[in-house]
C-alpha cells in the first residue's frame, strides 16, 4: 500500500470526541522517546505530519490522522517517563485506557518497543494488560538503524522469551527504522491486509 493522502483531523483527551467510527484505525503507542512520531512521519512519508520532540512527553493528546481518505492513523501519548507531574500521567492513563478498551473501530495496537535494550518491566506490563483486556496488537521494534543486524534479533529473542514466561505464544512483530525506512513496507501491507477484513 503507498500512502497519497494523509492529514491531521483533530486532537483530544475524550472517546466521545474522537471521529465517529466508520473506518478502520490503527494506533501507535509505546514508551516516551520511543521514536513514536519520528515512524509515523516515516510511515506517512511526510517529515512533520507527526511533531517530534527530543524530550519525553510531548504527545500529550489523542490524535487523529486520515490516511487516503479511507483508514485512520492515531497517535497516542507515550506511557512512562515524562516530565510532567504525576496527576498529569495519571490522566493520560485514564483516556488512554479509556480510548484503547473501548473505541470499536481499533483494528491494532501497535506497540514500540525500542530495539537497542533490554526487556522493560513497564513494556511487559503494558503488553499483558492488552492480553487481559483482549486489545489486538502488534509489536514494533524501533531504532534498529543504531544497533547490528544480529544484535536485533538477539534483543527481539530476549523480549519475546520474557513474553513466554507468562504467555502462550508471542504477538506478531515488525522491525523498523525511521531513518531507513526499513519497515515501512511491511507495515503498510499489515494495515492494507487488515483494512480489507474490515
């Protein structure tokens, strides 16, 4: 799939807000300064669609993109570190949860998993409260530009065996690198094969 079109339709921090649920939509979430915004812009193909900051925390909102008028593309704040204070977080958390449990046209999750390091506990927690709550998702591994090749996949074994210690089987996963564009294909055809099962 290419991308043609795509543009920012509205932020917000309510479900009821979001645009009525009448296309697929895909949503990226992970760690602050997973490089969240950077694989967006990547995926899309335009450099600021997404703003990237260097600093934790700058996506603070739910936001909506439309992507070749037919499927939407969100941005979610990233979980963890941020300098913001705490009764801040804890509001993100609370329409996060409230926008990834409930919003009926979510078709994926896809979570960012930065490639260089080891298995993070709050990863692995985020991940097993989406297989409680029954979410779809995907992972993706970030940043593989700054790491070897055979490097990559021993991080990706060492993340998917702390998976199995309390799963059954591992969720699907891309490799990707915004300054690359490795991945982007294969994202792309994921969400084109998804959309088409709408």
């Amino acid at each position: 799939m290419k991308i043609n079109t795509s543009k920012f339709l509205m932020s917000n921090t309510k479900l009821s807000k979001c645009p009525k649920p009448d296309k697929p939509e895909y949503a990226f979430i992970g760690r602050s300064n997973v490089g969240k915004s950077s694989l967006i812009n990547m995926l899309s193909g335009r450099k600021a669609l997404a703003k990237i900051s260097g600093k934790p925390g700058k996506t603070q909102l739910i936001n909506h993109f439309l992507i070749n008028e037919s499927w939407y593309l969100v941005d979610l704040p990233g979980y963890g570190y941020a300098k913001i204070a705490k009764n801040q977080r804890e509001k993100w958390m609370i329409f996060i949860m409230d926008y990834i449990k409930n919003r009926e046209n979510l078709m994926c999750l896809f979570v960012l998993i930065d490639s260089r390091i080891e298995p993070q506990k709050i990863d692995l927690e985020f991940i097993s409260m989406l297989g409680e709550n029954g979410i779809p998702f995907n992972l993706i591994f970030t940043k593989t530009d700054k790491i070897a090749a055979h490097q990559i996949q021993i991080n990706i074994s060492a993340f998917n065996a702390k998976m199995l210690e309390t799963w059954e089987d591992t969720p699907g996963y891309h490799i990707s690198s915004a300054r690359t564009g490795t991945g982007k294909e294969e994202i792309l055809e994921f969400i084109d094969k998804t959309n088409q099962a709408y």
